[in-house]
C-alpha cells in the first residue's frame, strides 16, 4: 500500500511540473497564426498634413518607430506584454513630441499634472497614478501601483511620495516644460487677460495621450496608457487615461484597448470596457465593437478621440473620429506600419 502510495505521489508531482512548465511555455500556434503583437498610439487630434510640417511629420515618424520596436524585440525575445507596455510607453513618455511626461500640457495656473495607468489581462489587475507633479515616468509608478500595494489608483501628493518611497525617478515639475508647452501657455496667459481663452483654447485641438496595447507568445494581453490632461485643466481635473475601464482596459478572454480624446465622454461612457463587453456578451468583433463605440455612440454626443486594440487572437484595429491619430503597429506576421492621418 504504502508503494502504491508513493507511486501515485510520483505521478501527481509529475503532472504538477509539466503543468508549471506549460504554463510558461509560449501557446503552440498554428503556421499562420499571430503569436505576438501590439499596437500604439501617440494621441488623436486635429493632425492633418496643413498642420503638421514635413520635418516635425518625419520627428513623429521616428519616435514612433523607436516606440514600436523597443516593444516589439521585448514580445520577439519571450517578452511579457506588460513588460512591453511598459517600456513603449516609457520612450514616449521621455520624448517632448508627446502629451505625456516630459512633453506634458500645462495647468491653468503653470504646473504639469500626470496620469497613467497598466492594465493586465491575465489577472485583471491594475494600478494608476493621477495628478502626479513629479513622477518622471508615470506608466512605471502605475505599474508599481499595481505590483506592490492592495489598491488600484493613488493620486496627488500621495503618488508623488508613493514613488520616493519606492525609489523610482522622480523629478522638479520644471522638467516636464517644453519650450512649446510654455509659449502655450503664455498665449493662454495672454488670452486671459483679454477675456479671450476661448480663442487660444480653439486652437490645440491635437490630443498627445500615448498608449499600447500588447499581446506576448503566452496568450496574455496588456495595455497602458499616460497622458498630462488636457490643456489649462483647473482644480485638478482627471480625465479617462487612469480610470481603469475608461481609458484603458485589458481581458485576456477579448482584448486590450487604450484610449485617447475628450476624457470626460470617455470617462461617461466607459469607453474601453464597453468595447470589451461587446465583444464578450454580444461576440463582436474587436473592430465591430470600437466602430460602434468611436464612430456612433461618441460622434452622436459630439465627443473626439480614439482608441488602439489588439483581441486575443492578436487581430489589431484603431479607431477614431477626428482628422487623424499617430500609431503604429507590428505583429511577429506583419511589418511595422506607422501612421498619422486618415
């Protein structure tokens, strides 16, 4: 008996590794099939050739690229998704084209504010940081958020000391100031004094948010999303980017989405998860579902923006109902594809 015993033992230890080790084995696939992906956003707006200059259209172009492949060799290496994210998000975030870190729109009185947020699709966990001043890359505070406390979002100062307690990089508010940003505001400056904003305001309608959306060789989804607001927020406004299932949303059972535009629409109609249950209660497809929330349910409310995906299956869609939105996207069976307008 007591041989009996340890036989069946033997097996179910047996089991239990090859389990273990499955379980971090990239899914076999078929030829054709796409084993990895993601696709990114830099913001949607009003870019259209007119505003955007051939030089400055060429920066985009290159940053964007830099973005995708620091991405794409993570997925290509046996990469995690979250892992790619991050880091794609980390070089736009770093880079003053965007609307996000270094690159940041100001606030009504002069200061930048940050929010981002990262989303995993195998657990559905989640962390974001909102009103950050000196997080130098929110997207990893987000992550941290994630990984290392029992909540979800921090916000304000409790998100700056969150981050120095951790010993992330955090950095003066000045570093977030572009000399575009301040002229910005000065015109903004200006214009109020003029009981004028609206003018200024008309004016920067291009939306800089960053975001990706990733699928790895393990099956498993992920997507993040980082933004400085809108600009001339007041009071300490809060937009989608870091509201999880607003502005980002990611369920390995469906799809991963990140999301750019007019963050309080965004925020009201819950944009990426609805995406995502159309998919899961209705079978819709990735691209169905975000035509029916981008391009019907927002455009009847008058509402601009946009929105990347990638579905389980590795399928890749981005949407938008303004006149254009910088992304790029790349799949282990696609070459990189970069684009700007319409």
């Amino acid at each position: 008996m007591r041989k009996f015993n340890l036989f069946v033992i033997s097996i179910l230890l047996v089991f239990i590794t090859v389990s273990c080790v499955k379980e971090n084995r990239p899914a076999k696939t078929q030829k054709n099939k796409i084993e990895f992906g993601l696709i990114i956003h830099g913001g949607a707006g009003n870019i259209t050739p007119e505003n955007l200059p051939k030089d400055l259209q060429e920066k985009y172009k290159a940053k964007l690229k830099e973005a995708l492949m620091t991405g794409y060799n993570i997925l290509k290496n046996g990469g995690h998704s979250l892992d790619a994210v991050e880091k794609v998000i980390n070089v736009m975030e770093n880079s003053p084209l965007f609307n996000a870190g270094k690159g940041a729109v100001m606030t009504d009185i002069g200061t930048c504010e940050l929010d981002a947020s990262i989303m995993d699709g195998k657990t559905l966990n989640a962390g974001a940081v909102a009103g950050a001043q000196h997080i130098k890359n929110p997207i990893t505070a987000a992550r941290k958020v994630m990984e290392l406390t029992p909540h979800v979002l921090l916000g304000g100062e409790g998100a700056d000391e969150f981050a120095k307690e951790i010993g992330l990089p955090t950095v003066p508010n000045s570093y977030f100031y572009t000399p575009h940003r301040l002229k910005q505001y000065q015109q903004y400056k200006q214009k109020q004094k003029e009981k004028s904003t609206s003018s200024i305001k008309g004016k920067i309608k291009k939306f800089g948010t960053v975001g990706c959306t990733a699928l790895d060789k393990y099956g498993n989804l992920a997507a993040g999303t980082s933004t400085g607001g809108i600009p001339f927020k007041k009071f300490g406004r809060i937009g989608d980017s870091p509201i999880i299932g607003a502005g980002t949303y990611a369920s390995n059972q469906t799809c991963a989405i990140s999301c750019t535009g007019q963050g309080e629409y965004f925020i009201r109609n819950v944009v990426a998860y609805d995406i995502s249950a159309r998919m899961e209660y209705k079978g819709s497809s990735l691209e169905k579902a975000a035509h029916k929330v981008i391009l019907d349910k927002l455009v009847k409310q008058k509402a601009e923006g946009g929105m990347i995906g990638i579905d389980k299956y590795g399928n890749i869609t981005a949407v938008f109902n303004t006149p254009g939105m910088f992304r790029a996207f790349i799949t282990n069976k696609s070459k990189a594809v970069i684009k700007m307008f319409k």
